[in-house]
C-alpha cells in the first residue's frame, strides 16, 4: 500500500530532470519559478513539495518519471 | 445588491489593472541556452564580478532598466545567470514585449548586449516567461563615450553613469600630451557624469581615462 509523501523535488519525489528544466510551484499567490541546473543543484533552491500539493515541469527533453512507495 | 455588485466588478477590474507581467530573467531555462562569452577566445563567464541587468525596449525604442544588476551563478556552471522572477512594471500579463540584456563587469570595463528578444509575459495566473529566442553572446572591452556642449560660456562634458571610476584628464597638445586630470568632481546629471567648466583661454584636448 503506498503512502503520501513529500519532500525535495529530486532528492526526495526522484523527479528526473535535465539541465535548465524548470519547475513552477504555487507559493505566496504567484507561480515560483526554479530551475534545475547542469551540476545537479537548484536555482535558487530544490523546491520542497508537500502532500497533494501540484506543480508542473517545463522541459527542454522528455522525461519518465517512476516512483514505487511502500508502506513503513 | 446591483451596487454591491459593481464594487466587486471594480475591485475586480481593478486587481487585473494592477497585474504585472513576469519574465524568468536567466540565460539557462527550459528553451533557453545561451551561455556569455568572454571575447572570442571561447572562454564562458566566470568570478565574481560579471553581472547582468535587463532592459525592457519601449515602442519609442528608449530602454528602461526593469532588473537591476544580478551575479552570474557560480564557477561551476560559467556563462550562465540567473535572476529569477522579475515583474515587468506597468505591463499586464499576457502582452507582447521586446526585451535586451546587458552584461558588464563591475569595473564597467566590459560589456556586451544580447540579441532583442521578443516574449509574451507571464505573471497573474501564469508562470514567468523564459526568455526564449535568447542568442550567445559575447562581452568585449568597453569604451566611454565623451561628449563636449559648449553653452553660456561653459563647456560641459558628460559620460555615461557606469564609468564612474573614469577619471577626466585635459592635455594642451596631442604632439607631446601633458595629460593632466580636471580638478573638478562630476557630478550626477540625468543618468550622466558631467564635468561643467568655464570656456575660457587656449583649446584643449579631453580625454577619459579607465
């Protein structure tokens, strides 16, 4: 049975995503905008996404994006 | 109850009034790669001291600053910065804009500027634009440009306002130059430095030095 989740965007949901992807994220009434850059760290920092929170990727290549949970 | 309506249909008018289109001021994002160039020697920003500063075009081709001065990212990832959100003063969302970058050392003794670039802003209910259709672009040695006014018995010399550190210097000759600083401070003026000084005795020569 999975369970919901949440924490950093690729350290923790394991998003994969390429150099200069971007992801926006709804916070203090406007989308955020972050970016994922070529060394694996975050502009200006890796997004934290909390349970049934949404946010969408804008990509420069496709990407799969598989994720296996299990309970504790 | 119809003017309870008309308020909110004016407050609601009035909230999309004061909406402001947004860009993502970066060189690296979904759409855009293009790193800064030092010259031509193939050599990406890098250090400290690199920062770039977007201008908003306007219909009568003036530029107005809307992003001050932003730090490129690091060493590890040379030729790139990023500025983030950026609000686009009094333009709404959703409107077409023409949008230039300039990138400058902080001794002002560099600088390139990019391609325009033509984007719809984001901002309201959507997210920033990026700023696609951005080209690589180099920086190379700047030069100030000096412009003498000769008005009511003065002579009035103006540079631009990022070549602070220049220092103005007079000389009699161009055979055998004496070249000697003006002991006068600039002032601020309009976006200028200017030097005001009295047209009076022998011509001279003007000359900035960086």
């Amino acid at each position: 049975m999975s369970v919901p989740f949440s924490g950093g965007a690729t350290s923790a949901l394991k998003l994969r995503l390429g150099p200069f992807d971007n992801l926006y994220v709804w916070r203090d009434d406007r989308f955020q905008v972050l970016t994922y850059l070529p060394d694996g760290s975050w502009f200006p920092s890796e997004p934290n996404i909390n349970v049934a929170e949404a946010f969408f990727v804008n990509l420069n290549q496709p990407t799969n994006w598989l994720v296996s949970t299990n309970a504790p | 109850m119809n003017r309870a309506l008309a308020i909110l249909l004016l407050l609601f008018s009035m909230s999309h009034g004061l909406a402001q289109g947004t860009v993502n001021f970066a060189n690296g994002a979904a759409g855009v790669d293009a790193p800064v160039w030092l010259d031509r020697q193939g050599q990406a920003l890098s250090g400290e001291s690199w920062r770039a500063e977007l201008f908003l075009i306007m219909t009568d081709g003036v530029k107005k600053r809307i992003r001050d001065a932003t730090p490129f990212v690091n060493d590890r990832i040379p030729g790139y910065f990023m500025g983030g959100l950026t609000v686009v003063p009094e333009v709404a969302p959703g409107r077409a804009v023409t949008l230039e970058v300039r990138v400058f050392n902080l001794d002002e003794t560099y600088e390139g500027i990019s391609n325009p670039i033509n984007v719809v802003l984001g901002g309201d209910k959507f997210p920033p634009s990026n700023l696609v259709g951005l080209r690589s672009w180099i920086v190379a040695p700047s030069t100030p440009q000096l412009s003498v006014l000769s008005t009511d018995g003065s002579l009035i010399l103006r540079w631009k306002l990022e070549f602070q550190r220049a220092i103005l210097e007079s000389a009699s000759s161009l055979l055998q130059p004496d070249w000697k600083p003006v002991l006068v401070d600039p002032q601020e003026k309009s976006g200028m430095q200017e030097v005001k000084l009295p047209a009076t005795g022998e011509g001279r020569y003007f000359r900035l030095r960086l």
